[in-house]
C-alpha cells in the first residue's frame, strides 16, 4: 500500500511540474537583453577599415622596434652540406655508435 501511495505522489508532483513550467517563462520582468539594432553595409566598411588602419599602425611600430611576434623564432636558413661534410657527419655517428654499442656489450 506505502508503495502505490508513494509512486501516485511522485506521478502527482511530475504532472503538477510539468504544468508549472509550460505556463510561461517565470521571469516577468522581461531582464533579457534588448535586440541590437541592424548594422548597414557602410557601418561594417568604416568599422573594418578602422580595424585595419589601427593593426597596420601596431605592426608598422612592431616592426620598427623589431618586437614583431615570431621575428626570432624562424630558424635561420643553412646551406646544403657537400657530399664530403655528409661522409665525415656520417663516419663520426657511425663510430660513436660502434664505441656505445662496444661500451653496452662490456658493461653487460
């Protein structure tokens, strides 16, 4: 008995919710924000050219000062190695190689 009783209360409260809610919004003083009004096609041209004049202007002086973002973060650009700096490059690795492999194989 306890249970039917408790699940008709529970069923009860959800219909009675579910009426409350779709009443209507219960902010009645209507504290959304007022719909902005329209730009024009020549409020967004003088709006886009004043951007661009204001980021031209801080990039000029970046550049001046040479603060520019990334000025010095590029790598420098290295000249192509000759055939002979490859082979020593290549000999030097392959025989500290060969002394790390001969140092693992002993310590072993």
């Amino acid at each position: 008995m306890k249970k039917i009783v408790l699940t008709a209360g529970i069923l009860a409260a959800q219909l009675l919710a579910v009426s409350a809610f779709a009443a209507g919004e219960v902010d009645e003083a209507q504290s959304k924000a007022a719909a902005s009004t329209p730009v024009t096609a020549q409020e967004k041209q003088d709006a886009r050219a004043a951007r661009k004049a204001t980021g031209a202007a801080v990039a000029k002086s970046e550049k001046a000062t040479g603060e520019a973002a990334g000025a010095d973060d590029s790598a420098a650009h290295s000249k192509k190695a000759t055939t002979a700096e490859k082979k020593a490059a290549r000999a030097k690795r392959k025989a500290a190689g060969a002394a790390a492999a001969k140092e693992q194989q002993n310590g072993q």
